[in-house]
C-alpha cells in the first residue's frame, strides 16, 4: 500500500463537507499525514436573466472573499486540533484549482 503524507480536503462549507471532518481525521491518524484545508472562490458572481434584466458577470466583493477565509480558519478548528493542518483560500474554477492543488502546481492565492 502507497503511504499517504498529505490530503487534500476541499472544503465548501456544505453539511455534507462538514460530515466528512471525522473521516479525514481517521485517515490522518493512521497514516500521520498533514491535512491541507482548500477552499475555492470563484471570482465572478453569475446572475442569471431574469427577464427584465439580461444576465450578467460581477465581480466578488473583496470582503466576501475576506470573509470566506475566515471561515476556514474556523473550520475543524476544534475537530483537527493536534493534527497538522494548513488551510488555503484560492481564487478562480474551483474544479481547476483543486486538480492544480493536488499536482502541486502554483495557484491564485488570496
């Protein structure tokens, strides 16, 4: 069996997220492997045509993003004390930038 030295948790805030806090940990412990905590924004607020006004891109708010990375250094504070945890709030496709985390590649930190 291939030792594991890392895991990557993506983390979107969802109960089903949330859920899966106590697995990471088992995995962890076994294995003493650091946990890296990754939460996704994505830059652009979609809003869809509502029929009076025509669909269209914003920007995120910096605070929104600002207040998505305090919510990471919260999240599992408790739940993960003890184990070593770094937590990482990127910017962009969080599909990309969760396949670009795990290959180790740079990525748009915020």
């Amino acid at each position: 069996m291939l030792p594991i030295s890392r895991i990557l948790f993506p983390v979107d805030f969802s109960e089903s997220c949330t859920e899966m806090i106590p697995y990471v940990k088992v995995i962890a412990a076994e294995y003493k492997a650091e946990i890296t905590l990754l939460n996704v924004v994505d830059p652009l607020i979609r809003i869809p045509d509502t029929g009076v006004a025509p669909a269209a891109l914003l920007p995120q708010p910096r605070w929104l993003i600002s207040q998505e990375a305090e919510k990471l250094e919260s999240f599992g504070k408790e739940e993960l004390d003890g184990f070593p945890v770094r937590r990482l709030v990127y910017e962009g496709d969080p599909e990309m930038q969760i396949v670009a985390t795990a290959q180790g590649e740079k990525s748009q930190l915020v």
